[in-house]
C-alpha cells in the first residue's frame, strides 16, 4: 500500500475518532443549555471534521498515484515478458537452424549408382515388387503358415490333423 494512502486512511480515521469527544460535550452544553460551551464544542467537531475530509482527500490521490504506479508496473512487466519470449523465440531457431545444420545428412549418388537406378526403373520389368518378377513374388506369397514354438523352432502341423470351428 502507498504510504500517502496509509497515512490518509489512518489520520481520517483518527480524526472521526476524535471528533466524539467534543460532540459528545456539545450535547451535555445543550442539556445544560451552556451556548458558550456549545460554540466552542462545535468549533473543535468542524476542526475535526475538516481535518478529517483533508486526510481524505490525502488517501485518495495517495489510491490514485497508487493505481499508476501499478498500471505501469504491469506494462513494464508485460514488455519484459514480450521482450523474453522474443529473445527466447530468436534463440531456439537458432538452436534449430544449428540442429539441421549438424543434423543435416548429404546423399551424393555416383554415376554407377544412377545407372543401376536407371536399369531398375526400365520399362521391361514393369509388374515387378522390390525387382523381383511378378512370378516369384507369387510363389513367394504361397508359402504355408508357419508356427513357431517357445524355443523359436519352426513346429509343423501333423499331416492328418483336422481342425473344425464351430460358431
């Protein structure tokens, strides 16, 4: 808390707190019916009064200044914040652009290398997988299922065994 805002609150406090007494004196002048004590009474609950409203006034530019200093305690922390994650930001495509450049493997294909790619790609083998004929890839899809057992060998399904499923 500001300490004009403090000092407003706590003397505008401290002056409706002193104002009871002489109030408070007023009111046994007037049953008594003492104008003289009255006036001068009256005197020190205006004196009050006034220096009450004066610490009010204090208190509310001291909530004022106090406002302001926070709207730009927030902007500044607000254009640090922006400024980090720039920086931050400016610093990590650095690390990525590092990265790739490190990271970065070349391919340079020789000119055997371009020929046999050239071969693979004629168009006398077309209906070829991974440059195999078409008539081995079929003999290669035929194969029976295989089981394996627990050692990882290769178990062969007797002969004359017959499965049924029933649903």
């Amino acid at each position: 808390m500001h300490t004009k805002t403090m000092e407003g609150l706590a003397g505008a406090s401290t002056n409706m707190k002193l104002l009871n007494t002489p109030f408070r004196v007023y009111k046994e002048a007037e049953r008594r019916g003492d104008t003289s004590v009255m006036e001068r009474a009256m005197g020190y609950v205006g004196d009050y009064a006034e220096k009450a409203e004066d610490y009010q006034k204090k208190a509310d530019k001291g909530m004022k200044e106090e406002a302001k200093e926070a709207r730009e305690k927030a902007k500044k922390e607000q254009e640090n914040a922006i400024r980090k994650r720039r920086e931050e930001r400016e610093e990590q495509e650095k690390r990525m652009a590092e990265i790739r450049n490190e990271n970065a493997d070349t391919v340079s294909i020789s000119e055997s290398g371009k020929a046999a790619s050239d071969e693979k790609s004629a168009p006398d083998q077309t209906g070829t997988d991974n440059g195999m004929p078409a008539e081995e890839t079929a003999e290669a899809v035929k194969t029976e299922p295989v089981i394996y057992t627990k050692t990882g060998e290769v178990s062969k399904p007797e002969s004359g065994t017959n499965f049924a499923v029933s649903v």
